[in-house]
C-alpha cells in the first residue's frame, strides 16, 4: 500500500463542488488542512460551502464541458494559490429511462458532463498537475463496472471515464502525474434522491441483488476518497464490497442482460413513454445554467 501524505498546505480542486460528495469531499479535506479551490455551476451553494471551510478556499463558476472556462480557471487557481497538488474530477449529471424514448438532449448532456467534461478538466489541469507532480482522480461508479437497464447514459459515461482515466495513467505516470479512478455505488446524493423520484426507477433499483440495492450515507464513502486522495491511489473503493466487483465484472454483462431482459418484461406497458430530464438539483442547476446561456 502507498504511503500517506499529510494533506496541510496540498492545493486540492474540486468540480462538482456545490452539494453532495463534492461538497463533503471540500470540507473533509479542508478538516486535513488542504486549500481547496471549488468549481461548479451554483455559485451561492459554493459560496455556502467555502464559507463553512477550515482554511484557504475560492470558488470559480464554470462549466467542467467548456474547455477555454476551465482552462482559465487552472490558471487562476495556480496564480492565486501558486501550485495544484491534486484535481478531483467530480462533476456529474444523470438521467434514466428507456434508451427509444429518451430526451437525446439529456442523453447527450451526461456524455458530455460526465465523459468530456472529466477529459476537459484534466486537459486543463494536467500542466500545473505535472509541475507539481500531482494526482488526478476520476470518480466513476458502480456503474462503470456492471451496465444496467435504463441507464444506458450513465454507465455508457462512468465506463469511459474509467477507460479514459486508466489510459492517462499510462500516458503521464512517468511524468510525475498519478492517475486514480473512484468507485462509488448508489450514495445519499440529491441526484440519488431525484432518481428515486421516479417510481419505476425506485422499484427497479429495489429489486437488484444485496449489497447493490442499498443507498449508502455519503460520509463513509467520502472517508475512503480522502484516503485514497492522501494514498494517490489507482483505485479508490466508496463502498467496501465494489473491490470484490472487479474480480467478477467479465461476467456481468451476461447476467445483467439476461436478467435485464425478465425485469423489463415486467414493467411492461409502464414504460412506455416514459421520458426523463437530468435528475436531482445538480441536473436542474445544469438545465438551467444552459438556458440562461
């Protein structure tokens, strides 16, 4: 195992940062005595959250999918804070349904959320990250390792942010840079709670096998990310059980479409039109960033 190292004076960024992990991920590491820098797209929120910090903090407005907004702010953190230690690559966005009568723009805005807008945030980071030989982290899920009916845009973005992540540790570790992705299966977020709004959704999840059909409370999980980011981890487990889940991923696939197939039997004429936007806060506050655009 890699050793730790002491978080005070570390220079952590943190996208996503309004609400949720983000925003507990923000104070648990500010506790450690790091500076965080917060980018989001609810500037009272990340307000709210600086101003509950233990030390140095700022908070920038951006969208993680506009390459020239995030490059500015990379190199706004690095002027005021002089260095970039670490890049938690958190932002995301989710929706669920039936692939035929999605709304393609919400399809499409997890995508780009979720898989360029990790590609942008590292892209615009990775130079400061390689001065100061530092650690990148993707948060990916439960839903990179095994698909699931009516999430075909989440886990089509959390499968390619684990691939991305995986490809850029063999590109930049001989640069200094280390790469991490971290799992994390379903957590008391507002995007969580927004899915359970749906009640074929609810029922759905309800019925997946134990440990992957229990919501899980944010803290914990939060806990294995600050270790993680203080080991610069590879792999970073929010829920104790997803490590055993990579031994038996190449076999999930089969199971999961042969199963699939008998739950959506199931639910039958109560799918049909069923459409849905982003989910939860995050997913309105991304809507609506994008309208007054």
């Amino acid at each position: 195992m890699r050793a730790s190292r002491n978080l005070q004076g570390q220079v952590v960024v943190v996208t996503g940062a309004a609400r949720g992990v983000g925003a507990l991920l923000a104070r648990k590491l500010s506790a450690r005595g790091a500076t965080l820098a917060l980018v989001g797209l609810e500037p009272d929120e990340l307000r709210g959250v600086v101003a509950a910090l233990h030390g140095p903090a700022h908070h920038w407005h951006a969208d993680v999918t506009d390459h020239e907004a995030m490059a500015r702010v990379a190199g706004e953190v690095k002027d005021r804070f002089g260095k970039v230690d670490v890049v938690v690559a958190n932002a995301g966005v989710a929706t669920g349904g039936p692939f035929v009568d999605s709304d393609p723009v919400a399809w499409k805005r997890v995508i780009e959320v979720n898989l360029i807008g990790g590609a942008v945030t590292a892209r615009a980071f990775l130079p400061v990250l390689m001065a100061s030989r530092g650690y990148f982290l993707q948060i990916a899920s439960l839903a990179a390792i095994s698909p699931a009916p009516m999430m075909t845009a989440y886990c089509a973005s959390k499968s390619g942010v684990e691939a991305f992540a995986h490809s850029l540790r063999a590109e930049v570790g001989f640069k200094g840079v280390r790469v991490g992705v971290g799992y994390l299966s379903w957590t008391d977020t507002d995007m969580v709670r927004g899915a359970d709004q749906n009640d074929i959704m609810r029922e759905l999840r309800s019925r997946l096998p134990w440990p992957s059909n229990k919501t899980y409370p944010p803290g914990p999980a939060v806990d294995r990310i600050v270790a993680g980011i203080e080991r610069r981890s590879a792999h970073v487990y929010g829920q104790w059980w997803l490590r055993g889940m990579q031994s038996v991923r190449g076999y999930l696939p089969a199971l999961v479409g042969t199963v699939g197939q008998r739950e959506m039997r199931r639910f039958g004429a109560r799918l049909d039109g069923m459409r849905a936007g982003l989910v939860g806060a995050g997913g309105e506050a991304d809507e609506k960033a994008r309208a007054d655009r």
